[in-house]
C-alpha cells in the first residue's frame, strides 16, 4: 500500500532548507503532494514571487526521478481556517500523512483524521526565506542558500529590483544575541 | 532552447482522447502544462469531480517518464476573461506554446503575444467526457473510453452514484442523424 | 445526551410543509438548526425573499415553545460543494442528524460521518415554493398553503409586485397528469 | 407595537459583559437580534472560535424564556462599510433600535435613518474578550469572567491549545497604570 | 439646485437608442450619471465587450459639452440585490433621480427613498443591442443602428470575431409576426 | 494620432497637488484616465471616504473644459498584482503612457509594454493626503491644502466626525527634522 506524504509552504523563495524537507519526506513516502501556499499573492513584501515563479524554482531544483514522485500543487488562501482542510483536499490528489510544524497546521489536520508528522529542521536561522529575501535587497551573499538553479532564475528575473518594488526596503541583518539581552 | 506546451482543459473525467493530445503534445515540446481548469468545481452535473480527483486520474495514466515531463496544474476560473491570460501567467511556470481548439481561448493567449496551435481531434463524439458522463449515468458502456486506471478509479468511488447525486439524469444517446432530417 | 438536528431549506417562501418537517424533526430530537440556505439571495425568480425577510417569516410561525428549541441560522452559498460541510460546521453548533431528501446533501454529510435520514414528504405538489410563488404571481388562492402569519407578511409586503420585479411571469399551472404515468 | 433591537458583537468568547448587555437590551425591547460578527474568522488571534461555537457558547448562556426573545444570527463581513448596513438588513429580521458602543456602528445606522442607543459598559478592563485570551492563554484565572456554560464549553474543547494553535502568545497583565512608567 | 440623473446600462454595444436616452435625460437635468452594469463581463455571449471598450463607445459618441456634463462610471455587479443600492450608491457622485424602465431597479432605488421616472423607449426592437449582436455576428447590416464612431470601433476590433469567439452564433432575424397574436 | 495619459490615485481627500498633476498630465496628452484606485474601500483610517464622495471632490475641482478631457474612473483592488494590469486595461479606454511616481505601478505597466513616465513631486510634505486627514482629526488648519469646493464639501460633511468614526486618531505633526537627511 503505497503512502503519499503532503507538505504546505509559501516556498518564497525555495531554497536548500525546502530541498532538504522534500528529500527527507521521499524517505518515509512512496510520493509526495508538495502545495505551493498563498498561490494568488505575488509582488508583496511577504510574497513577491507568482505561484508560476515558485512552481519553476523547485521544478528547476528536481531530478527528473524526484520530479516524477513530486506533485507540485499550487493553491490559494482561503482566509476562513475552517473550510481550509476541506478546500485543500478538494485540490489535491488523495494523501495520507500531513509533515509540518506549524502548530495550526498539524491541529486542523488532525482534528480531520489525518495523521501528521514532525520535520528536522535544517539550520532555521540560515535557511529561510525571510533572511534571504533580506539579503537579496540588502546586498548581501545569498547564492549559497538556495539550489543553483533558483540562484540562476533569481539573477536572470532581477530579484533585488522585484523585492524593492514589492515594497522590501534594505536592512542590515540582526545580531545574534537579538533576544538575549 | 527547450520548448514548454499549455494545455487547458476539465478532465471531467480524463479519458483516451485527452490522454492522446497530451502525447501528441509531447513529440512538439519538451515538456508541457496541464492546467485543470474550473478546479474549485465538483458535485455539479458538468463537473462532478473535484480538481484533486481529477489531478489522480491524469497521474495514474502517465508513465514515469511522462510524469517527470507533465507539470499537472488545478487552476481555479477567474469568470472575466479579460483577466484570464494574468491568472493563468501567474498560476503556472513560463510557457511558450499554447495547444487549443477553442476559439476563445486561443483568441485570448494570440492576442496576449502566444504562438497558438490546434491538437488533432480523436474521434470527439466517442473520446468526449459529456458522453462518457451519459454513459455512466445510464448504466451502459463507457470502461474503454478511458485508460484503465481511471475505469478503476471511477468503478472504486462509484461514479455512476456521484454522478446521480450531482443531478445527471440517465438518458438514451443521441441519435447520430440528429440534426439530419 | 440531547441529540440536535439539522434540516436545510431555502423557504422561499416558508410554507406549511417546512412546518410540518419542523414539528416532525422536535419529535425525534432535542433541538433543531434550521440553515436557511443561499441566505445572500433575493430579489430573483427563485429566491425573491431576502434571508432576513425569510427570518421572520420562520419566527412568526413558531411557538414560543419551538422559539426556544428551534435555531435559525441563514447561511451563504460557498458554490463549491467540496467545502460545504465545513461550511455549514462553521456556521452552526454542534448537530448530530442531518434530515434531508436531497441525494447530494445526504451524500455529503454522510460521506463527513453524520448519521443521515429522511423526512416524510407533505404532499409535495401541493406544499411546494415553487407552486406556491407561481400562484401568487398568477393571481391564483396561496394563502392556505401558508401559516397564517406568513400570509399577513406576504400581503403586507406585496409579494406579487416583488415577484413580478423578481422576474416571475404569471403561468398557468402545469396540468396534473404530467408526471403521472 | 413590539419594538425589535439590534447588538453586534464578535463574542471571542462570549462572557459576562455580553450577557449583562442582552439583559439590559431585553429590558428595553419586546426582543433582540444579537448579531455574531465576522462569522466566517476562526483560528486567529482575535477570532479564535468559528462562529458556531460562539453561537453555542452563547445559547448555553441563555434561560429558555431568553432563547424565545433572542435571535443569535452570524453574519460575516463584507468589509466595505458602504454596503455593511444594507447587508446586515438582508440577513436580520426587521429591527428598530440598534445598541451600540462603536462610533462607526452608530454613525453608518444612523444615517441609515436608525435610532441608535448606547449600552452601560460593565467593567470593560474586566470583562473584555481581549482579556479574556489573555488570561487563558498565559494560564491565569479566567473561568469568573465567562457564564459557567461557557467556562465547561472552553475547558472541554481545550482553549488553551486552540489559541496557542491560533498564533497567541502568553503575556503578563497590562499594568494598571498602563502607559505611565 | 442642480439636478442630477442616474442611468444604469449595458451598452453591449451601445447604440443610437442609448444615446437618445442620454440626451431626453439631459434636458431634465444639469448633469448625468452613466453607469456602465457589468463592467467585470466580458467575452461572454451577453457581454462581449469590456467595460473599457464600452467606455470608450460612449466617450466618442458624446459631443465635448456632452462630456463635461455625463459621468461615466463602469460598477461591477453585486450579485446581491439586497446591497446593490449601497453598492451604487458608495461608486458614484450623489444624484437625485434614477430613469429606468426596469421594474426591479426602479422598485429597489424607490424602496430607498430616490426619485424614479421613465424614459421613452426608442423603437426597442430595432434599437436593441441583443439585435445588433445578433446582426454583426449573422453577417447582416448592423452600421446604421449604432453611432459612427461606434461603428468604426467596431469594424477595427473585428467585433464580429470577438462575438464569435465568445460564443454567439449567425441566426436569423426572428420574425415580425412573432409576439404577435 | 493622440495621446491618452493614466493616472493612478486613492485621492483621500483629492488635494492641490493631485489637481497640479492632472494639469501636468494635460499638458502633455490629449486626454486623461484618471483611476480612483480602492474604489471600494470607505469608513477606514486610511481610506474615509467612498468612490463617489472622492468622485464628487475631483469633479467639483475641475473647469468644464477639464472635465470633457478627464476621464475619472473608480477601480476596485484586486489584491493580486499579477492580474493588475489586465483589471485596469478591462476598466478603462485604451491609453498610452502611464504617469506614477511609485516603483511597483511603474514596474508592472512597463513590464506589459507601456511608456511610464515620472511627475514632479508638489511639495509633497505637504500637499499630502495623509497630513491632510491628520490636520482635519486634529483641528489644526487644512482648508488651504484643498481646492475650495474640496474643503466645501469636506465641511458639508463634517469630515473630522467621518475621520474619528473610520478610527483616526488626533495626533501633532511630525517635526520637521524627522526625516531629513
């Protein structure tokens, strides 16, 4: 009985903390349903790249066996948490175990029957997009924190001049000891 | 310069004749996306089926090496098609070549700078999802009209049940001379 | 354990049939959520009622008694049924049985784990909206179809005049020997 | 002639304020239509429950004679103030006098041609929805502030973990003294 | 006091009839509201053309001292009646009386408290942008019918292909003698 | 072969140096779109007031000649700036070059192939919308910032009250050295 593993992100942009996730869950799974989040949203701060962007970035970062067991499925918000399960299942082909660690992901799914499991994560600081959106429009290195290929579309595309007009402003980055005080 | 196809259609459900323009489409291009178009429908006499479900019955009619070439992509209708080239653009990767017989559609993406193409037609009024829709419906012959893990899919949800529940009522074919006299 | 229903119209108008599927559900349960359906509708052929409108219609029916067992809650259209059991969920407390004669609702509640049952039908060529908003706008006798309080809101309200700016045109009734046979 | 209020509240969650309100509203009024406000929001910070636990909340809060006279409608937001009276019209039995606090709700009735009225305000730093979270979410005493059906209903559906789910964060008190120093 | 008009149409196309209406309505008051209904459609059987072709119809139909005194404002539909009032209202600058002949704009806009009056109809079986579109798309002298700018407008854009792209088709005249009888 | 210029705006409230761009604008082209952008927000802080109130305010600034020469066309948002363009471009007539000071507007319309041109900048401390509305909630002096049948209307409608009820706050300018250097 083959299992299909699902997993949520807004991929944004994907980098090598997202690969890591996929290759980790192709080990439990026979495939896996991997859903592109906030599909319609695109040039924001928070989301500055089109679901079609995000959806070449992890195609581009795929062996063609991955690609083959690798459902790329994008799928817009809903913004009522209490049609979401629902409204993700009727967009997805059929899934058995839910990988997140996100608090209200793993409760809603649950709570629909589903069973869920945890990820690793793989060096949060270092690999998110948030940090790397900074860098991009901050000058900084960010080649080295995402698959080759996205590093090659983000260059082609301009991606600093698309995160300044989506509203990104230049900061510097915050120190290590932010909360310790 | 690899070459990308789009392909639109609702795969209500998905039989031979779409199965055979996804594979003349693949001689032309390099790999191809399939949009299943008016996702968010299901339970509806014209669509019965949800976009996930759909998304499995494509899935399971493809081998490996088509899988890895086919990028499948449930994009819900917008209702203005004077935004519909935008909302697709956004929802898929960059694509070059659109492949469509209706003449909307392909007034549409040509007028949007899209070099458009027609597809053969496999015998439409045997390879047509109305058809094997009423087929089901009224209790007759439809199982090798669509490839065979989709007759087995349909046989295992109990199509002909859905169908009646999303109002299909059983009717006789229509008669080839029809419009004759 | 107190058990609740859950029993969906669209009372367009409420007639004495709704209140005869009222009167029977308290017979088999402790309390009673009436979804008033495609609540956001009104002013067309089919929906003529504003929910609000509806609303009261349903509370000048009641008792005092059924007042407080009895919960009405209008409820939108989603338009895809996929999400519609979450839906109505968000909506409305907690029920445990679902009275309806409509295929698709059945299936869909069923299919989500509630228990599901029919109603009796109450003379249903009779007691129908449909026939009841043709003889208003015909001119034809209505108001015995009706509870008596529905009546005096529906001439106070110049139902005819809403229904004709409806859209509704005046026919004749559909000849009894129709659907026999 | 029977005079009909009207009192809009999101009741996240229902408390003792809230119930001091309908009391005081039913002293003045033949009946009341208590609107539950942005219906559709769940799962967030500050609309932790769906709108039908908020209406069971606010049912087992209630005496039998109360549920005769109160009509607990959800209603979702449009947000667009412009139609926001129209649309809470078309959902609600007609209404004469409208309670309210809010100098937005006051002015948009009012210049509908309503006669607004203000409610006493019952201790609001205590009896505040906004506290209320607060206090569950850091683990204080909390099960006074809320009518004892809805202190079990939030104890049984554990509360806690639901608004940790929904992104709150524990925090202390605000201090008396709030922005002094 | 100035008086101001309102006046709610399709204008799909617009034509000769449309302009008549504009200026009678002109002479009983200073200035003028147009709205362009709809204005989201496009490309459909009923509404071919978008809101921005058919403002640009109107706009050079109108002599300069026209278009200093006629607004025209494209507002979408609601699909709710019971706000399309607030809906209109909140697009467009205050006015004072609404000409229509439709029952159901007239009696919502009167239920509200407005001003409504009627306006002469214009040879409604010629003037009539369903025979026109059907003229264009039959192959059929249609020129005449509309203003010559609009005409020109129409031969530029190809309108027939447009409507048959967007799904008309060549029919014939319906007969005279049809209502008759 | 002339030229028609786009100017994007939200216009709460319409001031000088808005009418300073226009008759920038109209010196270069033909003629003008001019777009009330959030055309269906109101009642907000930043957003006070309706399409039609900011509608009215424009119209009653302009000389008749402008009038004849200004398109003012209220557009909803989208809030999805991958189908921006093709929204506006289905609103309004055809146009040429589109006049934005803002990075993102002057990114997407060049990006779809139109000529973007840059206005000078009015003194834009202080023929701000936002200092504007901070003077009215403030009581501080406004009326010179506005053309006079602006500040007319404002007063007519007690715009302090409207700001204070869409949740504006009465705070002292910003010192001047804030942001300089």
């Amino acid at each position: 009985m083959p299992v299909r593993g699902l997993v949520v992100g807004r991929f944004q942009p994907f980098h090598k903390g997202h690969l890591a996730v996929i290759r980790e869950v192709l080990k439990q799974c026979d495939d896996l349903v991997l859903v592109i989040g906030s599909a319609e949203e695109s040039h924001t701060e928070k989301n500055p790249f089109t679901a079609g962007e995000r959806y070449q970035m992890i195609l581009s970062s795929l062996t063609d066996e991955e690609r083959a067991r690798v459902h790329i499925i994008p799928v817009r918000d809903v913004n009522r948490y209490s049609v979401w399960v629902n409204h993700v299942e009727s967009y997805v082909p059929p899934f058995d175990v839910v990988f997140s660690n996100s608090e209200l992901t793993r409760s809603l799914f649950s709570q629909a029957g589903y069973e869920v499991r945890k990820t690793r994560a793989y060096n949060p600081r270092m690999y998110s997009a948030t940090e790397i959106r900074r860098r991009i429009v901050s000058g900084e290195r960010w080649e080295h924190l995402v698959p080759a290929p996205v590093a090659q579309m983000l260059r082609a595309m301009d991606a600093r001049q698309r995160l300044l007009a989506s509203g990104a402003k230049p900061t510097r980055a915050r120190r290590r000891g932010r909360c310790a005080r």
